[in-house]
C-alpha cells in the first residue's frame, strides 16, 4: 500500500473544444400519405432502391426517387438523401408493415401453441396459437385474425391481418381511425411468433393517428428535424393547400425551399398569390403531371456539394436527358417569365434541339433572393454561420460580453465566410451601383465599407448589446452584421459584331 500520488499531483484529462454542430443536409423531403411513413416520423434513403423496396417498385414514391437519383450535376455531382414524412390529411388506423419473411406453409402448420404479444391502446397477450389447419399463408394470417379479434381492446375487435404474396410480408391494420400508438413484443420464446411474422424490428410501426393540416404536418416536421432544405407535396393540393404552405414557409426566412408544380388551370391564380410571396419555385408541369418537372429546384439543390471549390450552381440551363420539353413557343415562355413560372424549355440552332430549366426564379418582394441558387446560397451560409456559434457557446466554457467575446464570434463567423469565399457563396470582385453602395454606408456606418463588399465580398461587424427578458431580467447577447456580394449569375449573352 502507499500513499495515492493524486495527493501530490492529480490531473484531471479531456479533450477540449470537443462540441461541434453539424450542419443541415439540403436534401429533399417528399411528403406523402403513405401509411407505410410513422407519423412524426422522418424516412431518409440514399438509393432509388431504398424507396422501391419500401414503397413497392410502382409507387409514385419510388418514381420520384428514381428521377431525384438520376441526376448527375455539372460538377459530377448528386444527392446523396432523399427523404419522406408523412401527412395525414384523413385519420388512420395503427399499422404493423412486416418485414420480408420466407417462412414456408409448412413451417407454420408446425406451429400448435404460439404466443403473440401487442399494444395498441390496450395490451393482447395471445397464447395457444395452433396453424396446423391452414391451408396457404393467407389462412395463416386469417387464424391470427381471428384470435386477434377475440382478444378485444378497441383497435383489435375488428382487425386485419392480411398476407401480402407480392412482398411477402404479414400486414396488421387496426380498428378505429384516429391517435393510438402500436407495438410488438419480441420475446424471443420458442413459441413466440412475432418474429415469424416479420413483426420484429425490421417491420414498421405506424402507430394510428388523427387527420392533420398542412400547417400542423409542417410544424411538426421542422420542429421533428429541419434536416433537409427543400420540400414538395406528392398528393395534388388545391390552389387554397398551396398557398397555405407557401405562407408557412414564407415564415421561415430562407430555411426552406417550397416547389410546387403548376398547370394551365392553375399557374396565373398561383402566381398572382404567391409572386410576392418568398420561398416558393413553381414550374410548369404540363397538362398531366408525369414526369416530376416540379422536383428540378430540390434535385439541384440536393445535388449541389458546398464543400467543393466553386460549387455553387446556375439554377438555369440544367439539363435533364428523361424530360421531354414542356414550353416550346416564344409566346409561352413570356407568359411564363412574366409571372415567375420556371419551366423545361426548348430552343434550336443548326436544327439541334436543346431542352434545359429556364429560369431559375422564385417568387418574394426585391427585399428577398428571388433568384434559386441565391436562396439556396444563403440557406447554406445561414446554416454554416449557425452551427460554427453554437459550437462556440458550446465548446468554451464562457463567450464575454466584451472585446474578447466580439472577436470570437466575428473568428468563427469568418470561418463560415472563408468556406462560403471557396465554394462560390460570396462573389469577390462585383461592381456595385451607386444605390448599393450609398445603402451599404447607411448600415454599416462605414464609408469605405461598400469597397471591401467589392474588393474582398463582405463586410462583418459585431457589437454587444443588452435586452429585458419577458421576466425583466437584463441579459447580453452578440448582434452581428454580414453584408456580402451575392453570386449573381448569367441568364443571357448579348453580343455586337462590327464589321471593318
């Protein structure tokens, strides 16, 4: 025994500025009504595949997925996610989606005194299961149904047990439409079933729910995980449904991009509600809605790599090689600029024809990017600008309210603004107007800070003020201030030939 050498010497180990905050993925998040998608739920794939395996290979989820992966952009890039959640736009009954099972008739008839426990609302404990008389799967989910049902519990009493041949799975649907919660019991026993079933941790769990509105199903996906950066609806809204989701997102401030597809019936009544209205890319999808043009904003987006030099993107002159032209007139393509419609054109020269996206807008006042790679530029920088502080507030044990703590948030914003240099997010070297840069002397208060936003691409200050909590305390906060060039880009040549 000796004395414990801490008495002379103890030190302590860690690792320090450890915290980091991740930063949003810009994919796309499909919502649907597919009662396969748990409500509350986030469903994110990285394959085409994925989706076809759960969605069924003729689902339009799957579809959907197909186009969103085909995408090989300019910079030899594309998305890496997908995602989908569910809306509940009518009430459901809980769900049990098994996974695959090859378990054979013969197997099951072997089966005289299986056991089965489930929740849903109430508890079932289901003993003495006997299979020996069924005839095919099909009467194997018939016995479960039966026993089932005479369990009682509110969500049982009338319950399906169906057998899926196609996918080979054995699906439960409940009684009653509306909230209720779903589980199996995996007890692992000889004569536990669950597991046959497909009723395990693979399968899915989709507990009941009640019917939500577009605005409750946004929320509660935000609020779930804001892990994606734009967003469309697969089932068609009405004219009313879609403005009531552009208005939400229009509260957003540039977090996400909402696309929308529009036809004849529909586009002048939407442009005319939606034009000064920020957030929202509509583009035109034809008269039937088959080939997913709606999807061309997220899948550029989603496919763009803001960790690569010179990575951001022209929203316009995209190519997509499975799209067939939807506006193929002069005509058509001014009415459509006219009200800030997008669509997949087509021109010509020397016979060849040429299709691609035009023109890359979104609607919103002159106070907002209207322009889709300038949102998308800004959702990225925001996002970046986040994380790196909440790093900060989390790694160190302390940000003063003085001197020292305006550096450090003004060094790890500069990290952000050092990214945003290389990746094309801030445009170094463009010639301001006179009103730009009289409106960047009246914020800053500087009059040579319009020439650094030329010269370098920004301008950043950061000040520490004071504020009354509701509950009139005062606290400090940090108040910064960037101004940067935004990466304008070209959507036209013009040219004159003179002649000598």
């Amino acid at each position: 025994m000796s004395i414990s050498i801490r008495k002379y010497v103890d030190i302590v180990s860690g690792v320090g500025a450890g915290a980091s905050v991740r930063q949003r993925d810009l994919i796309g998040n499909l919502f649907t009504t597919n009662t396969k998608v748990p409500i509350d739920t986030r469903i994110e794939m990285t394959d085409a595949d994925s989706a076809g395996t759960f969605f069924g290979t003729t689902s339009v989820e799957y579809l959907r997925a197909a186009f969103y992966f085909a995408f090989i952009g300019k910079n030899i890039t594309r998305a890496k996610k997908i995602a989908f959640t569910r809306w509940a736009d009518v009430a459901a009954a809980p769900r049990v989606y098994g996974s695959r099972t090859l378990t054979t008739l013969a197997a099951w008839k072997l089966i005289t005194a299986g056991t089965l426990t489930m929740n849903a609302g109430t508890t079932i404990n289901l003993t003495a299961l006997n299979f020996s008389a069924a005839v095919d799967l099909a009467g194997v989910a018939s016995i479960l149904q039966t026993a089932i049902r005479a369990a009682g519990g509110a969500q049982f009493v009338t319950a399906v047990v169906a057998y899926d041949a196609v996918g080979q799975t054995f699906n439960f649907t409940g009684t009653v439409a509306g909230a209720s919660p779903i589980s199996v019991t995996v007890t692992g026993t000889a004569n536990d079933i669950a597991g046959r079933l497909g009723w395990g941790p693979a399968a899915v769990m989709s507990p009941g729910t009640a019917a939500q509105t577009l605005t409750d199903t946004l929320i509660a996906a935000a609020d779930n995980s804001n892990n994606f950066g734009s967003f469309l609806f697969i089932p068609t809204l009405t004219t009313d449904q879609i403005i009531e989701v552009a208005t939400w997102n229009s509260t957003r401030n540039v977090e996400f991009m909402f696309v929308e597809g529009v036809d004849d019936t529909n586009y002048v009544a939407l442009s005319a509600a939606l034009i000064n209205m920020p957030g929202t890319a509509l583009t035109y999808v034809g008269a039937t809605q088959t080939e997913y043009d709606d999807m061309i904003p997220m899948i550029v987006l989603a496919a763009t790599d803001y960790n690569r030099r010179n990575s951001v993107q022209n929203y316009m002159f995209q190519q997509f090689p499975t799209l067939t032209a939807k506006v193929k007139t002069t005509s058509q393509s001014n009415a459509l600029d006219l009200v800030r419609v997008n669509y997949y054109g087509q021109t010509q020269t020397a016979g060849q024809l040429i299709n691609f996206y035009q023109r890359g807008v979104m609607g919103g006042p002159a106070t907002s990017p209207v322009d889709q790679n300038i949102y998308a530029n800004e959702m990225w920088l925001k996002d970046a600008a986040a994380a790196v502080i909440m790093s900060l507030l989390l790694a160190k044990a302390k940000v003063s309210a003085n001197n020292q703590g305006r550096g450090e948030i003004i060094a790890v914003i500069n990290d952000a603004i050092t990214r945003a240099l290389f990746n094309g997010v801030i445009s170094v070297g463009k010639t301001l107007t006179t009103i730009q840069k009289l409106y960047i002397t009246d914020q800053t208060g500087d009059e040579f800070a319009w020439r650094q936003v030329e010269n370098i691409g920004y301008w950043l200050d950061c000040n520490m003020a004071s504020y009354t909590t509701l509950d009139g305390r005062v606290e400090w906060k940090a108040v910064y201030v960037l101004i940067y060039g935004k990466d304008d880009v070209i959507r036209k040549v013009e040219g004159t030939h003179v002649l000598i």
